[in-house]
C-alpha cells in the first residue's frame, strides 16, 4: 500500500458514516472502524464483516472503541463518563475492551484505540496508579494478539501524556494523534504537541477545528478540514518528518453535509499528498 492511504472513520450498525456501502462509494483503501455492538461481534459476523471488507479491497487499520453511556455533552460530562477513567465502570469496560480487542484479532486488524478519559494529572493519585495497572492489562491482552493499544489525543498535554505512557511502561501503547481534539479541548498547539509525542504516534485522525468559537455553537463541533486552525498542510508536513507512513483517516462528525465535507477532505489530502510527497 501507497505512504499515506487515505481513510474515513466509518461505522456499520449505525451511526457516523455508517456502512460499508458509504466506504466504497468514496473509493478509500482504510478505514478506522467503530467497534460495533455486541451482537455484531459473534464469530459468524467477525468472520462476515472481515469478507466484506476483504472483497471491497478495505483494510481495517484501527478498530475504535466507544460505550454507550460515554457522555461528550459537556467537558464536565467527559471528566465524568469517558473511556476507562470512571471508577464505577471500569472493570465492565476493561472486559469489554478485552473482548473487543479479540473481535478485532478476529477480523485481521493490528490495533484497537479509544479515548482513554481523562487522566489524573499526578501521577501520585490514585486514579493515575489505578488507571496505569488497567491500560497495562489492556497492552498485555493486546499484546497477546498481536496488536497496538492506540490512546486519541485531546484531553491530556502532550506532557502529560508522554508523562502517563512512561508509566504505564508498555511497548504496545500507542498514540492515535488527532490534532482537532487538542484545540477542541484546550489542550495545546496541535503541532507543538505533535513534536513531542511523535515518536508514539501510530495512527491519526485528519479533522480540523476552530479555536473561537461562535456563539451557541457545541464545544466539541468540528469544522472542515482546511478551515479551522490545525493548518493541515503543517501537520502532514510534521508528519512526514516524523517517518509516518500510514494512513490519513478523515473523521468528521459533527456536518449538515457530512459526505460532502468528507469528500472535499478526501481531494483536499491528495492533493496535498502529491504537493509534499510529490
């Protein structure tokens, strides 16, 4: 496969993109899957979803993982219902992680990645050391299948995400960078952090973002690539000078015109691919 496949974050029970259909109409070699629900995960679907994906000529690089009481109405909502930082839910979501982790082994793909939450900034609390003892198991049952435990980028500084990797001390953990999340939750300059943190990086997001925002409008709406303050061209810059080769996966969620905008980002990444990769 070519440096630099372009990709779409796509679904198939429902939701963002959803269908294997919408993918190969846009004619991308990747996708990031979003793990689907449980009935969906039987080894007779495994085995159906990865034909499917197979027969279109679709690689499946990352497999996303997302639960349902995750709550992003908020930054407040995210501190409290995100990822594997809630301490009431996190032995059911480590189990589930762990299982999606297998769902994914089942369909050929190397790498499961999540919003992790968000982590104590200490590492002399609790939560931080609790927190650490849970990813490790998820590196370690990752690890078993052959597979990268990839962490998305935005509620942490990239210092304080380099700072929690090195405790957790596990080669299978990863950085799937998406630079909108850093503006998006105030976290740093997206290529600053880039720098810092790019030795983990594994996977990315292609998503954009405006640093004001207008009045009325979500805290966590995303904007167009190309027309928010990333500066796309910078960061695949910053990428091919970091050694990246994978895939540049579009994510945009939040559009009245979700597929146009993802095909314009799709002609937008190309032809920037050509410009830098000539």
């Amino acid at each position: 496969m070519q440096k630099w496949p372009t990709g779409i974050f796509t679904s198939i029970d429902g939701g963002l993109g959803a269908g294997i259909e919408s993918v190969k109409k846009l004619g991308v070699p990747t996708v990031h899957l979003h793990a689907p629900s449980q009935q969906l995960r039987t080894a007779d679907s495994s085995a159906q979803i990865k034909s499917e994906f197979a027969t279109a000529g679709i690689d499946i690089s990352v497999v996303f993982i997302g639960f349902p009481e995750d709550d992003y109405q908020t930054v407040e909502h995210v501190k409290q219902t995100v990822g594997l930082v809630p301490a009431h839910l996190r032995e059911a979501r480590l189990k589930q992680t762990l299982e999606i982790s297998d769902f994914a082994a089942a369909l050929g793909v190397d790498a499961i990645g999540m919003h992790l939450g968000f982590v104590p900034g200490s590492p002399s609390d609790a939560g931080f050391q609790a927190l650490v003892t849970t990813t490790r198991a998820v590196c370690d049952h990752c690890s078993g299948n052959g597979q990268y435990f990839h962490l998305e980028t935005g509620q942490e500084t990239a210092e304080e995400l380099l700072t929690f990797i090195e405790a957790v001390e596990r080669d299978r953990l990863r950085v799937n960078f998406d630079p909108a999340n850093m503006i998006l939750y105030g976290a740093g300059n997206p290529l600053e952090a880039l720098d810092k943190v790019g030795k983990h990086v594994r996977s990315v997001h292609c998503k954009d973002a405006c640093i004001e925002r207008q009045s009325g409008q979500p805290w966590y709406e995303d904007a167009p690539l190309g027309s928010g303050d990333v500066n796309i061209e910078a960061f695949l810059r910053a990428l091919n000078g970091l050694g990246y080769e994978g895939p540049l996966t579009i994510e945009r969620e939040y559009s009245p015109d979700q597929a146009g905008d993802i095909e314009s980002a799709l002609r937008l990444l190309e032809d920037l691919r050509t410009k830098i990769l000539g």
